[in-house]
C-alpha cells in the first residue's frame, strides 16, 4: 500500500470515528470525498505499477538495442575489411591478380571469386568453366566472365 492510500485510509478512519451522518449535507460531502479520493489513490497505484513495468521493459530493451548496435558495428568492420578485395567495377571483367589472391594451387583447381552482380562468394572449380572461359553464379544465375593469362605451360 502506498503513502497515498495510507493517508485516505486514515482519512476514511476519521470520518467513521466521528460517526458523520449520511444524511447531512456534511456528511455527504465527506464521504463522497473519501470515496473518490480512494478511487483516485488506486488509480495512481496502478500507474506507478504499470511506470514499473514499462521501465523494466525500456530496460530491456536499451540492453538488446545496445547488443544490436554491436553487432551491426562489427558488421561493418567486416565489411570495411572485405572492401580491399573488390577492386572491380561491376561491368569490368575480373582480372588475372584479383583471382590470384583467392587460388590455392593446394586445393585441386579451386578458386573463390565474388559474383559482381549479387556479390555473393562462389567457389569455382576449374571443371565448371564454359568453352570461353564463364561460369554460371549459382545464387543469381548470372553469367560471370572470367579471364585469365595462362602461362605456356599450364592448360
């Protein structure tokens, strides 16, 4: 119970004991009073539990926005760091030293590229080449033109 219920509990105390009439015009006056003060007195507990309540949840909410704002920062950290690998336009075609960085003679022919059209990575196995060259983007199905300066030597 709250300091304000306590004192119109008092208030409703005193008017009993002072065996007030309802019949007269005092009387009715006071306890009409006490009535709505008491009614009032609930209402503003209920506020204040509710106050609670929505505070407990802006809490809450502040700790998962804080979390998000994180997450979203290393995101971009990530991505500040992917930025030195697209040293392409869009409508030019790959070239032989950007390929370079991502081909490891140590895995059988495969290489990773990022599609220019999606941006998606997609791991390329040299048997998945067309006659000039191409490759199909498995996640946009767009034609990816891929050039390369072979050495006399290799096929």
């Amino acid at each position: 119970m709250s300091d304000i219920s306590n004192r119109v509990a008092y208030l409703k105390g005193l008017a009993e004991g002072m065996n007030l009439s309802e019949k007269s015009d005092e009387g009715k006056l006071i306890t009409k009073l006490i009535d709505v003060l008491t009614d009032a007195a609930d209402e503003i507990e209920a506020l204040w539990a509710k106050n609670d309540e929505l505070e407990t949840i802006i809490e809450e909410l502040d700790n998962e926005l804080g979390l998000a704002e994180t997450d979203i920062e290393c995101l971009f950290d990530e991505l500040d760091s992917m930025d030195e690998y697209e040293d392409f336009d869009e409508e030019d075609d790959f070239d032989d030293d950007f390929l370079d960085e991502f081909y490891d003679e140590d895995e059988d022919d495969l290489f990773e590229i990022m599609c220019p059209e999606c941006g998606e990575d997609v791991v390329v196995d040299f048997g998945m080449l067309d006659e000039e060259g191409n490759i199909v983007c498995p996640n946009c199905h767009k034609e990816i033109e891929l050039e390369f300066d072979m050495d006399d030597d290799e096929e």
